[in-house]
C-alpha cells in the first residue's frame, strides 16, 4: 500500500442534523379521521445537532483511514461551527464555498419511540453546489458524485469526465431528481456506481436497464443491503461483501457514507474488490456504533484487528 496513495475529490452536500426525540408514538397523536386539517406539537426534550451532508461524512471517515478527501460543497452563513469541527478534525476546507446569502442545509429530524421519523430538509446553500468547479481542485486521483443540488450533480459528473478524471456516481437520496436519460447520462460518464438496495431497484425503473447493462458500461456496480451485506458487480464477477460483525447498533444514520469513503479508500489504494468491500462493510460497521454521523473513531491497530476477523 503506498504512502501516498492520491486525493479524492468529494462533490457532494454539507449539512447540519437536528435529531429530536419523541417520547411518544406518532401514532398515538395523528387522528385519521383529522388527517385532512393536520395540527400537531410534539415536545421533545432529547435534541443534539450533528455535523454531517455526504461531503463532509466521507471526508471524515476518509480521513480515519489516514486518506486525504477534499470535500467540494457549497455552505451558508451560519458555517462557523461546522468549519470549527472541521479544523480539529483536520478535513481540509479547500473547496467549501461560503454562500452568503443562505443558510447551510439542514435536516430536521424528528424520531418517536417506534424509530418513524418526520423529516424536514432545508437545502440551503447546497441549491449553489453548481458554483463550484471540478476543474479548481489540483491533483486529484479519482473523485465521486454524491448528493447535492440537481445542477451541481450535472456539472461535476460532466466536468470529471472532461477532466478524465474518473468518478463514482452515488446520488443517494438525490436520485428522484433525476431521469431515466438523465441517469443514463451519469452511468456513460462514471466508472463506478454505487447505490443501495432501493435505489437500484429505481434505477432499473427508471432505465429500465439491468445489472449487466450497468456493468458493461462502468468497472463495477456497488449494492449495498443494509444488515444483508452489499454486492459488487463487474463485468465477470458477483462479489458478495457479508455484513461486518457489529458491536452494538446504535445509529445507521451516515452508514452509507462511512461505507463510500471504505470504497474510495480501496480504489485509491489500488486494491481487490474484495478486500475493498470488506473495508467498507467494517466502516458502517464502526459508524453504527455511534451516534451521528462524525462522532466514531478508531486506531489503525484497532481497524486491522477487526478487518482480519471479518474477511
């Protein structure tokens, strides 16, 4: 494994999470003969703030794997936290343009005793993710596409493939935006596309295409299942990637960000998909130990250690 393996460039969201907790069942509140003239106030006395956008979770977990991820997002005025965070985490800021005018995304997480979640997004700033440009970042190995705002994804996906740079396609819960031509677009431009269960199931919807049209476009096809593990397809082969044994399972949120930067730690390391699936099933493993999405941590003995009894 070399010492210096090379950059990522992450084009993608950051966003502040508030997660409030309900000591009720929504159930117990919403009246469906009143579904029609909705009126409900929930107290909730367990609230945190999380950092966190798909930018910013894979450059920190890539940082945990003594990595270098430059995160590629566009933020508002209220940033000043999350750039404290980011400084003594030591994630390079390099390419998080500070829009004025708006506010950082945010999601509003409301979550009652059964695990149902209510969920308000503000994108913010990320709707300017198109501001930046690929072609500002120097020196980049490989790069990937997550989600972020619609035209930004556009862009960065056009300007990798004009760089020859090339890119993972993830558009997580990005992908409603999209059309079937338009993620047809995104698969012709990436090497690597990488999508959990549902979203491969929308995919195939929407394109109607199947695995081995994906795989006979891009290197390989990454599906990940939650507790079931995740695939990966390339042209010849069909990896299966069991689950890493989990500690204790606190919370899944940013799991599939932990598992993306074990992904593009493989990728730039030049190693096997196997071994490759192995660090990213153990990277949501760690994650959902912890609460948040930022907040887990680990020594490299320690990593290597789990590693060797999971594969």
């Amino acid at each position: 494994m070399s010492d210096h393996p090379g950059r990522a460039l992450i084009c993608g969201s950051m966003a502040y999470d508030t997660i409030m907790v309900f000591g009720d069942r929504f159930a117990n509140h919403i009246l469906p003969d009143k579904i029609h003239m909705l009126n409900l106030s929930f107290l909730v006395p367990q609230m945190r703030r999380e950092f966190g956008g798909c930018a910013g979770n894979i450059a920190y977990n890539l940082k945990l794997l003594g990595d270098v991820g430059l995160p590629m997002a566009t933020v508002g005025s209220d940033f000043a936290a999350y750039r404290e965070w980011m400084e003594r985490t030591a994630v390079p800021q390099d390419h998080v343009r500070v829009i004025d005018s708006a506010l950082t995304a945010q999601a509003f997480i409301t979550t009652d005793l059964d695990d149902n979640q209510i969920t308000a997004f503000h994108p913010g700033a990320m709707q300017y993710s198109h501001e930046n440009r690929v072609s500002d970042a120097r020196d980049i190995t490989l790069g990937i596409v997550a989600p972020a705002g619609r035209e930004g994804m556009i862009h960065h996906a056009s300007q990798f493939a004009e760089a020859k740079i090339p890119f993972i396609f993830d558009p997580g819960q990005g992908l409603p935006m999209f059309s079937g031509e338009d993620l047809e677009h995104f698969v012709a431009q990436a090497k690597w596309v990488s999508v959990n269960e549902y979203e491969w199931q929308l995919v195939q919807q929407k394109t109607g295409w199947s695995q081995r049209d994906v795989t006979n476009q891009v290197d390989a096809l990454i599906v990940t299942r939650g507790a079931e593990g995740s695939t990966i397809y390339t042209h010849g082969s069909e990896i299966h990637i069991p689950p890493a044994p989990v500690r204790a399972v606190v919370d899944p949120t940013g799991c599939g960000d932990a598992y993306r930067a074990g992904l593009i730690h493989g990728l730039l390391h030049g190693l096997d998909w196997k071994t490759t699936g192995h660090i990213a099933s153990l990277m949501g493993a760690i994650k959902i130990e912890s609460r948040g999405t930022q907040n887990h941590c680990f020594t490299r003995g320690d990593f290597a250690a789990r590693l060797a009894a999971a594969a």
